[in-house]
C-alpha cells in the first residue's frame, strides 16, 4: 500500500455535490478528501443530515474509490469546548457528539478538533479548566464509537506545538486522542521539528501540508493562503524529519481554492502545489 495522499474539501470547487467532488479528487489523483465541518451554518447542518443522505456519501465513497477518512470539525471555533457562555458550551458538547456519530456513520476514522479553549473570548484558567473537562467527556464519546480525536496544532498560543498537546495528552489520558499537526503552524512558532516530531511521533494520527509566514515580533503571520514554498517552512528539513522519525501516515494538502472562478483555475492551482510537493516527498523516501 503506498502512502495515502488527500486533499481538503476547501481546495475543491465549493459548488461540487459529493459524488462531484470524490470525482474530482479521483481525477487528480488524490486518495482521500478531508470533509470540512466548520462554523458556517451550511457545512455544520451535515451534522444534522438523515440516514439517507449519510447513505448517499457512503455509496459515492464506494463508487469512485475515494475515501473520507477524516473531518476536519472546526465549528469549535462559534461553539468553543471552554466557553464562558453556558449555553455555548452545551452547543460544543452537542455538536462534538454529533461530529462523533456523523464519522461512525460515514466510516471517518478521525476527526481534527482545533487546538484552543476559546477563540473569540478572553483565554482563562477558568477556560482552559473548561476545555479540558470538555474534552475528557468528548473521548469518552470517542472511545465508544471507536473514532479517533487528533487535536491540530493551531494558529493560537493554545497548542501550538506538539509538546503542548502531550501535555494536554497526558492530563486527558485517552487511548483516543491523538495530535494532527500542520507542518505550516508548527514552523511558523519557531518549533525545533526534529524536538517536536521525536517526543510526538507516536501520538501522530494525521498531517497537513501547508505552508505559512512565520509569527514574529512585528508580525501576527499568516496562517492560510500562503503559497508553498514561499513561507517559512523548510521543507526539506520537514520531510528529512519525518523519515527519519518513520512518520507512516498519510499527508493531507490543506488549501483553499474553492472560491476559483473556474474549475480548470482550481485544478491550475492544485497541479502547482503537487508539482511542488511530490517530488520534495519523493526525495526524502516518503512516497
């Protein structure tokens, strides 16, 4: 079996139903495609759908041969797991529970939870306390559904690195919690890579690959929309890194082009980030 190789739903034409877009990725030929429930009411009404409708996706994942292994469920960014409003910290544990059962359904092994307690409120002890608790009872779930929590390392002083999640990991104590990490986001932090992948190697469910402007003391960076190789990650030593911790898992580009004017313009700028990446992939062993 070769490494898999995916691509983020907000890379593909936004119009696109499903079964389009399986055919899409097929096309390009990408593995997999990373589901994206976020905090728009659109994308987070899929986890409200019927069974009918979760019949429909699993038919076309059979059908084209492109799977849907992850979700990346950033709807915790409206509804956050360490809010100081009640009624929004009952919507996190209610959405949580319903992204769990959405994967179960749809055959989704992970689901990326973001990596902070809050993010349009003011950070606290009392936050982070909060978020901890929430998370405890959110593998729970996990474990009893037998679907994968992988926290991401974020563009927030949260978790923004590996180790910080392990310390998270330890105080959690769940065989279901994992880190995704994001190659962009951890450079842009000034992490050690080889520090973070070595102490992180065995909690990796899954990778992105992105690439970012770095944070410093005049700037916030930038987080998306950032073309690769013209950031601050330094992929040759990214990819070193990681065979030389044996990273097995499988590489997830994250983009945003849905909004192209066109689908040939989408596809333009998807060929560019493979042309860049493959072969950095395959000079480091890892396709």
């Amino acid at each position: 079996m070769a490494r898999p190789i995916g691509i983020y739903e907000k890379a593909t034409p936004k119009h696109f139903s499903w079964p389009e877009r399986l055919a899409f990725a097929k096309e390009l030929g990408f593995d997999f495609v990373e589901m994206s429930v976020d905090e728009s009411d659109e994308r987070l009404a899929r986890l409200s759908w019927s069974k009918e409708q979760r019949l429909e996706l699993v038919k076309a994942i059979y059908e084209s041969g492109v799977r849907i292994p992850t979700i990346c469920f950033s709807g915790h960014r409206r509804y956050p797991l360490g809010s100081n409003d009640p009624e929004l910290e009952a919507k996190s544990l209610e959405t949580m529970k319903q992204c769990i059962e959405l994967a179960q359904d749809l055959g989704v092994r992970v689901i990326q939870l973001a990596g902070y307690d809050v993010y349009y409120e003011e950070k606290s002890p009392e936050t982070r306390a909060r978020f901890l608790k929430n998370l405890r009872q959110a593998c729970d779930w996990a474990e009893q559904a037998q679907v994968m929590l992988a926290i991401e390392i974020m563009d927030d002083p949260f978790i923004n690195s590996i180790e910080k999640y392990l310390a998270v990991a330890k105080e959690i104590n769940s065989p279901y919690l994992f880190v995704y990490p994001d190659t962009g986001n951890v450079s842009a932090w000034h992490n050690d890579l080889y520090s973070e992948f070595l102490l992180g190697h065995q909690a990796i469910a899954a990778l992105h690959l992105k690439d970012t402007y770095a944070v410093t003391e005049q700037s916030k960076g930038q987080f998306r929309d950032v073309p690769f190789g013209k950031g601050c990650v330094d992929w040759e030593e990214m990819f070193a890194v990681l065979k030389q911790t044996n990273y097995q898992g499988p590489f997830l580009i994250e983009m945003w082009s849905e909004n192209c004017e066109t689908v040939e313009e989408t596809k333009v700028a998807i060929q560019e980030a493979k042309d860049f990446l493959y072969p950095l992939i395959e000079k480091a062993g890892l396709m």
